[in-house]
C-alpha cells in the first residue's frame, strides 16, 4: 500500500485521468493549482533539498542506529562462528 501512496500524486497528475483539465488543477498542498517548487525524487538522500520537508539526514534515526548495532553483532558472531 505505501508504493500506492507514494504514487499516487504523479498518477493523477501525469496521467489523462485528472491532467485534461491542465497542470493547474493538481493538489498543491494548499488548493487546486500548479506546483512550483522542483519535484524532489523518493528516499531519504533526495529530501535534503526540500524545502517543504525538515529533516536531519546526517544522523540515522533511533530504529535505524538499532538495526545496524544488531547487524553488527551478528556479522561479529558469523565470524567468530
């Protein structure tokens, strides 16, 4: 379901469903009317370009620093294996 949401923007937009009645007819954010701003790509690295999104990409988030800690751990327990 997120790929769905994750496109759904550009489908509606891009496609013939809702682009007929032009550009200017698409979700802003705010109303019905062009988006101005550069498009930023998918992921994490591509935001730290957008200004409509404040995010700190330098330091991994808690869940993040978890995970690689417990990768860690078992990659030194392969080995020592």
């Amino acid at each position: 379901m997120q790929f769905y949401w994750i496109q759904l923007p550009s489908a509606l937009c891009s496609g013939k469903t809702a682009s007929t009645t032009g550009a200017d007819k698409c979700w802003n954010g705010i109303t019905k009317a062009s988006y101005l701003p550069e498009v930023m790509g998918d992921g994490l690295a591509n935001q730290i370009n957008n200004p409509e999104v404040e995010i700190d990409i330098t330091k991994p988030d808690r869940t993040i620093r978890q995970q690689i800690m417990l990768l860690k751990i078992m990659s030194n327990r392969l080995k020592n294996a």
